[in-house]
C-alpha cells in the first residue's frame, strides 16, 4: 500500500461529496502516474485555499479513461479517473490545518519549512505525488482520530476571504464557485495546486472556468 496526494478546491470536494464520492478525476496530462497507482493504494486529500487535509480515500480500481462529465457539462478535463471508496471525510470547519505543530513539524513536506513563507505550497507539488510512507502514516491516523471527534478548528478571517473569493461557472452539478485570488501569494498557491491547476502548466488561475473540475 502506497499514499498519494489527492488535491482538491473547496469546491472539487464539494463536488466530489455531491457525486457519491466514488470517483476521482485527473487530468490526461496525469495519465502515466496514474497508471502505477494500484488498487488498495490511500489518497491522501488536501483542501487548497484553506490549506487542510480532509480526508482518505482508498483506491478501488486500476486508473481508467471516462470522459462521462462529472463536474463540467463540456469538455470535463478530469478524463483520468479511479474507482475510491472512502475511509475518512472531513467538513472544512473539521479538516487538519497542516500548520497544526504536530503535523507540520513532522511530515517531510512542511518540515523545516517557515510557516508563511512565500512559497512554502509549492513543497506540495501536485496531485499524485507519491507521499512518504512515514508521512502517509502520520497523516492517515491523525485524520481517523479525527473522524470521530467533535473536535473543530474554526475558520480563520484568512480563510473566510479565500471562500469568499469565488466566482460562479457552470457545471453538471449546477452553479459552482471558484476562487479568483485577490493577491500575489495567494495566487502562487492556486496556480500550484487549486482545481488541479498543476495538471496544466500553460493554465492561469483567473481562467475560473477551469477551476471547476476535480
């Protein structure tokens, strides 16, 4: 078993919830990574903008070509998909800041890294990114001891902006917002990692269209 970094926007994840949550998509560029992903391998889900982890999911299915729309009526990019079946689901208001001492101090991502630093998300570097072992581990308990806990971490006023920063598009689950950043640094962390902008280096975020999908 191998852990994977699954990201999604406020928005993906609502979307994905709204699906059923059997499905996660990537784009055609992600094709060859996803093709040694193996069934039984965890997605470890990462919420950009508000920069928490959110959940587990584990890998039911070989990576397989659909371009069936799921959370775009046209052109759905995310045609690279999986079969997942959920272990762990976190709301926003319940998902791990990753700047939370005993995660960020100890995986190899965050670690030795200065909290606000610019710059600090591109150690993210995209959806599927195979993660550490001892990482996985660390993250995949914490979030199960979450589950059940009626523990909170409230939004911050930085984090009530980014959801707030939205623009509407149209998608097959209906009006979906997506965030239009309002400021450089923000910027950097929606073009490395929110929507799965990374699957396409030649995207800017302020296309909003293209922030729809998962």
């Amino acid at each position: 078993m191998r852990y994977y970094l699954n990201l999604f926007s406020p928005e993906t994840w609502r979307a994905f919830k709204d699906h059923g949550a059997t499905v996660s998509g990537f784009s055609i560029h992600q094709k060859g990574t996803a093709e040694r992903i193996e069934e039984g391998d965890l997605f470890l889900c990462y919420l950009v903008r508000v920069s928490r982890w959110c959940g587990i999911l584990r890998v039911a299915s070989h990576a397989y070509m659909d371009e069936t729309p799921i959370f775009r009526v046209e052109k759905d990019p995310f045609v690279v998909r999986f079969k997942v079946a959920p272990v762990v689901m976190l709301e926003v208001e319940r998902a791990l800041p990753i700047t939370l001492p005993e995660i960020w101090d100890n995986i190899s991502l965050t670690r030795g890294v200065q909290q606000g630093v610019r710059g600090w998300a591109k150690h993210l570097q995209g959806s599927l990114r195979q993660i550490p072992d001892s990482d996985g581990v660390l993250l995949a308990a914490r979030m199960e001891a979450a589950a059940p806990e009626a523990q909170t971490f409230p939004l911050t006023d930085r984090d009530r902006r980014a959801l707030a920063r939205q623009a509407v598009v149209r998608s097959v689950a209906g009006d979906v917002s997506v965030e239009i950043p309002d400021n450089e640094e923000d910027e950097e962390e929606e073009e490395i990692a929110a929507g799965r902008v990374e699957h396409d280096p030649g995207h800017l975020p302020s296309d909003v269209a293209d922030l729809a999908g998962c």
